[in-house]
C-alpha cells in the first residue's frame, strides 16, 4: 500500500502543485521540488529494504539484510497510510 500511494503523490505532485485553499497560495518550485525529493528517496528506500513486497509486510523477507520486517521500511509506511 505504502508504495502505490507514493506513486500516486509522484504522479499528483509531478503533474501541478496542490490546489491551494480559499485566501492561500500554491506551493512554491522549491516546496514542490523537496516534496518529489522526499517522494523519490521513500521509495527508493522502500524498494531496496523491502524489494518489491513493498505492498505488504512480510514476515521472512530478507531484501536488506535487516530482520524483517525492516524497521526503516517500517518508519516509511508509517507515512503512507
């Protein structure tokens, strides 16, 4: 799950910056920019702790080397509900 809603932010950021509310201003390049950094790198991490059972939680996977499931994937999912 973490994984595809990256990708969905990926695609939702890369294609405009977010609305901005009623009285407020669209995001800045430098705002957007970091936020398709941030994206970028979380799945990067996500894909190398992880490989591609990023979706799910697997309960004997080894893709980094860390016991499983890998506490830095953890943290990563977290943000991604």
């Amino acid at each position: 799950m973490a994984l595809k809603a990256i990708e969905l932010q990926l695609d939702s950021v890369s294609s405009g910056a977010p609305a901005a509310g009623s009285g407020e201003s669209g995001w800045s390049e430098k705002q957007i920019d970091d936020r398709l950094a941030e994206l970028h790198r979380d799945r990067a991490t996500l894909l190398a702790h992880w490989g591609f059972q990023a979706s799910t939680r697997p309960a004997g996977a080894t893709a980094c080397g860390n016991s499983q499931p890998c506490p830095v994937a953890l943290g990563i999912v977290e943000k991604y509900p």
